[in-house]
C-alpha cells in the first residue's frame, strides 16, 4: 500500500549511528513519528526530544476517568511540552494519546494541593483554562513563558481548588450554542496559543 505509514526494511549497508534500532532497521518502521525519528531508538528519541522541550507543562483533572485525557497526553506531545501533569485517579484510558505517552513525561499527582507544591518548588504559576466569570480572553492573554496549563474535565471544568490556587483563568471564545469544549479541545487550542507567543518554527 502506498498510503501506509513510515517505511520498510532498511536497504543495506545500515548507516552507523547508535540512535537507530537494528530491528526497526530490519523489520521496517511503521511508527507515526516524524521522518527525522524514523528507524531511531525510543530512548533515542526521547533523548533529543529532551533537549528542547518548551518550558510549559499541562495538567488535567482525572476525578471521573475523563476519557479526552489521552487527547491532551497527544498534543503535549505535538507541541512539545515539558511534561503532563494528571490529577486524581491515576488511571486513565491511554487510546487518544496513540502510543505518545511513551515519548510524553507523564506524573501523577493525587491532589490538586499536591501538584501546588510541586509547581511551587518550580516557581510555574498555574494558569486555568475555562470559561468563567471574569477569566481574562485567550485570544488576548499574555501567557508566561514558564508556566503550568490546567484543564478540567468535561461537565464541571476547573475544580474549586484549582480556581483558588491559579494565578489567571484563561477563556477559549465560543460562538454557538454549548456551554463548554471539552479538555482534548481546549488543550490543543491553549497549547498553540502559547506556542504563537513564545516558540519559533518547528524543525525541518
């Protein structure tokens, strides 16, 4: 099939390089990453990626197996954010994060006063993604350069403890008629907006 993802066994002689893996080499590499990582190591990967990952880190509320977590695991991972931050339940359903959990740095912390202190000791303000009284615009907000994006989940948004412990509430516009978008969404469109304040383009 043409339309089929990544490429084949490698023609040999192999290139030398300690970054690829022989048996991706072998065997082909049918991962969706991108066709600078192709044939590499997983260790590999996430070494270079390491190295430049964006100061901002992203947290979501997991008190009722938010099933749009996966979706905000995979645009980190897109956007390239330091790490992600799940607080709650420790399990969540991994099947929208299409595997780049496993290039993605992912804590867990079990209280919302838990990922405080840690934000704390990083000196990240925590910046509230949801639509409510008095949140200041996205479209108009001037993101820190360091900081912590928090996501509720679908239905109830932003925790009290949440509320309380933020430095800013940022709203995303709506022009129809639901109340909310839910945290995949809002994720997506609050990590680009930092990304258009503070990244530059992305490599070749």
């Amino acid at each position: 099939m043409h339309d089929e993802v990544g490429g084949g066994p490698h023609p040999t002689p192999w290139p030398e390089d300690d970054r690829l893996d022989p048996q991706l080499l072998a065997a082909g590499d049918r991962r969706n990453v991108a066709d600078r990582y192709r044939y590499w190591k997983l260790e590999a990967i996430v070494e270079d990626l390491d190295g430049r990952r964006h100061p901002f880190h992203v947290a979501v509320e997991n008190w009722e197996h938010d099933l749009n977590i996966g979706t905000v695991v995979r645009n980190a991972n897109a956007f390239l954010a330091a790490g992600v931050h799940i607080v709650g339940r420790r399990r969540w359903n991994r099947r929208g994060a299409m595997v780049t959990d496993r290039y993605q740095h992912v804590a867990y912390h079990p209280t919302v006063e838990d990922l405080v202190e840690w934000a704390d000791g990083c000196d990240l303000p925590l910046v509230g993604i949801d639509n409510l009284p008095g949140s200041v615009p996205l479209e108009e907000a001037g993101l820190p350069e360091r900081c912590v994006l928090v996501f509720g989940q679908e239905g109830p948004g932003l925790s009290e403890a949440v509320r309380a412990a933020a430095t800013a509430v940022c709203s995303i516009a709506q022009y129809g008629s639901t109340r909310s978008i839910n945290a995949g969404v809002a994720s997506g469109i609050a990590m680009h907006a930092w990304i258009r304040q503070h990244a530059g383009q992305p490599p070749a």
